[in-house]
C-alpha cells in the first residue's frame, strides 16, 4: 500500500500535462537560452525537456547545473541524448550564476 500510494502521489502523466500546456509549448521557438537548475533530469521530466527542445531555436543554449564531476556528465548525456549539439550546451554549478 505504502508504495502505490509513494507511486500515486509521484507520478506525472506527462502526455497530458503536454497537451494541456501545448500553448505554453508552442511559444518557445524564440528562447534563445534554456537554464536547468537543481534539475536530476530524471526519467520522469525528460519528456518534457525533450518537447522544449524540438520548440526552441536550434541555436538556443542550454545552461544546465551539476552537483558533482559524476553528475556533470551524466546530465550533458542527457541533454545531448535529446538531440542537443554538445556545442550548445553549458555546464555550470549554481555558484555559478
């Protein structure tokens, strides 16, 4: 019960939020800098990640923050598995900004 109520109240039906939202995504083709703070990138949000980036400019730079060496290229991986030029991403600790 304990975990179907943990699973219940964590997950995100992201198909719909993206439906519901697809104004808000449709007006990101003029971002020209996305910034990820605090963000584990986690399996749950890529989808999301994944809609911006076919919305945003291609040259758009994605500024995206890491805790650790570990974390750093773990979360550029990401990034770049979405279809981001390496190139076009920054990687920054929030000391940083």
């Amino acid at each position: 019960y304990i975990l179907d109520e943990y699973f219940s109240d964590t997950y995100k039906n992201t198909a719909t939020l993206i439906n519901d939202y697809q104004d808000y995504f449709n007006g990101l083709s003029t971002i020209k800098e996305i910034y990820l703070l605090g963000h584990s990138i986690s399996p749950v949000d890529i989808e999301y990640f994944r809609i911006m980036k076919n919305m945003v400019d291609s040259d758009a730079i994605w500024k995206v923050s890491y805790y650790g060496d570990e974390q750093r290229q773990e979360n550029m991986d990401k990034i770049a598995n979405l279809g981001v030029d390496r190139s076009k991403i920054e990687m920054i600790t929030l000391d940083e900004i």
